[in-house]
C-alpha cells in the first residue's frame, strides 16, 4: 500500500508540505513589508494625514497576523488531539481525518512529529506496516532539534518501539533489535541541566510548548509497556518461544494495562501461539481467529 493515501486527504490535497502549512499561518504578515514601502513612500512624498492612516494599517495588519497564527497554532493543537483521542478510541477514520488537518497547518516540528506520529499509528492500526514505517521515520526526522533533549528522547522512544514491531512484521527482525535498544536508553534517561534550560513549558506556552506536544504524542501512555510487548514478539521472530513466553507471563500485569483493545488481543494471541509452539504435539502456530478487526490484525502481525 502507498504512504500517499495517509498523506493525501479526501479533497485530493497533499497535507505533509511545511511550505503551505507556512503560507496558510504566516499569510496575512506577508503585508506587513508591503504596507511598510508604501507608508514611506506617502512620508516621502509629505502626504503625512495618508502616511499616518497607512501605519495605522500596517499596525492592524501586524497584530492580525500575530493573532492569526496563534488561531492556527491553538487549531493544530486541537486537530492532533482529536486525532490521538479517536486513534485511542480505535476510530481510525476519524485519526486520520483530524492528523491531517493538523498536519496541513502545521509549520512547527513538534506538531509536525505529531502528526506523522499520528498518521503512523493509524496506519498501523490498519495494518499497513509498510506505510507506517515511512510516517514513523517521517516523524523522527521532524523532531525539532531545540526541544528539550529529555523529550527528544522520549518521543524517539515512542517512535522507535512502533518502527520496531513494523519491521518486525515485515520481516526485517535484525533492524528491530537496535530500534529496541534506543528506545530501552530513552525509557531510562534522566532530566538534565539542558532539559531545565530548553524547557519551554514554563514560558506561559502551557499545552502549545514543543515540549508539551513531544510529551503528550500518544495522550500520555507509558509505550515501555507496548515496548515489552514488541520485544516478545522479536524474541518469538527470533526463535526463543520460551523466553518470550517467560516474558509475558512475568510481566503481564505490567504491560496489559497500557496496550490499546486490539494490542491485548494481540498479546493474548502471542501466548496462545508461543503456548502452542512449546507443545511436544505443536503442528503450526495457533490462529488468535477471525472473528473481529482485531483478531484479524493481530493474524497480520503475527503472520498467521
């Protein structure tokens, strides 16, 4: 499946380009310089009663502008939210629609991120792990780099889990095992001195602050509990039944509270076949069925 179908809305339009997203937000300043040579030009000309009434409309257009992107930014904002909560929710329409509003207005690289982010998860959620680990590396590359280093770590920890079970999925295991890692180096990072100083939350920003959005990129959920999940799945991908079966029955009621509806049926799928594959009888890997959407991504990831 292409990656342009989560990237082109329904209207035909192309959401992922920062040059629009620049436009759209900044739009109504590009008259400010114009206002500002033809203001001179009546000063010059001593038409001062005109020249003052084009300053005062260059003043107006000033402020306008400011207060529009701010509008845009509070929308971005609203749209990616709305997008996180359906995405919680299991309505991937839904996710999809409101990540690319978001996305089409968003010149900032943590909305940005947000946004791939978003779109990855949906095409994960719809089972196209191909798709989704070009939005997932789409998203790592728009972290913005004067975010708090803290939070460039958690938010490559979210990302890197999920590029860990596509790759997975797909195949590739060897490439997964490193996604882990970084990921498992990110869970356990501390804040540092440059956290305090980069940390614009307290700079009246509030939930706008790119380290807000880089926090808040999954609505707040611990993905070091998913990250168990993908990590049985690698050691399973990888032959180890038992270990990975040891994991999740050591570690159960750790990860089956942060894991979405369709990721418990996929772990309660994952035991039944790990379950299956260390009988002395086993003749095949156990189907977690097909009776429902999420039985039938769970068959997806499991390739079965």
């Amino acid at each position: 499946m292409s990656v342009d179908r989560y990237l082109v809305n329904d209207s035909g339009a192309r959401v992922d380009s920062r040059a629009v997203a620049a436009l759209i937000s900044f739009s109504p300043l590009l008259a400010v310089p114009v206002l500002a040579v033809i203001c001179a030009g009546l000063f010059a000309a001593d038409l001062v009663g005109a020249g003052v009434a084009g300053f005062l409309v260059l003043v107006l257009a000033l402020v306008g502008g400011v207060i529009f992107a701010w509008v845009v930014l509070f929308r971005v904002h609203a749209h990616l939210k709305a997008a996180v909560e359906a995405w919680k929710a299991g309505d991937l329409a839904t996710a999809r629609q409101k990540a690319q509003q978001g996305l089409r207005l968003a010149f900032r690289g943590d909305f940005r991120t947000k946004g791939f982010h978003v779109l990855a998860l949906v095409a994960e959620g719809e089972g196209d792990f191909e798709a989704s680990l070009a939005l997932f590396d789409r998203a790592r590359q728009a972290i913005p780099t004067m975010a708090a280093p803290i939070r460039k770590k958690k938010a490559s920890s979210l990302i890197e889990v999920h590029r860990a079970l596509a790759l997975i999925v797909l195949g590739r295991a060897a490439e997964a095992g490193p996604c882990l890692e970084v990921a498992n180096e990110a869970f356990q990072a501390k804040q540092g001195i440059g956290d305090a100083l980069l940390d614009d939350g307290g700079f009246g920003m509030g939930p706008l602050s790119i380290n807000g959005i880089l926090k808040d990129m999954e609505g707040g959920r611990q993905i070091s509990r998913f990250g168990l999940l993908v990590r049985a799945l690698l050691m399973r991908a990888y032959g180890d039944a038992r270990g990975a079966l040891e994991l999740i029955h050591s570690q159960r009621a750790a990860i089956e509270p942060g894991l979405l509806a369709r990721e418990r049926v996929l772990l309660d799928a994952l035991e039944r076949d790990l379950s299956a594959r260390l009988q002395s009888a086993f003749r095949g890997a156990a189907s977690p069925g097909t009776g429902s959407p999420h039985e039938v991504w769970a068959a997806r990831v499991l390739g079965v």
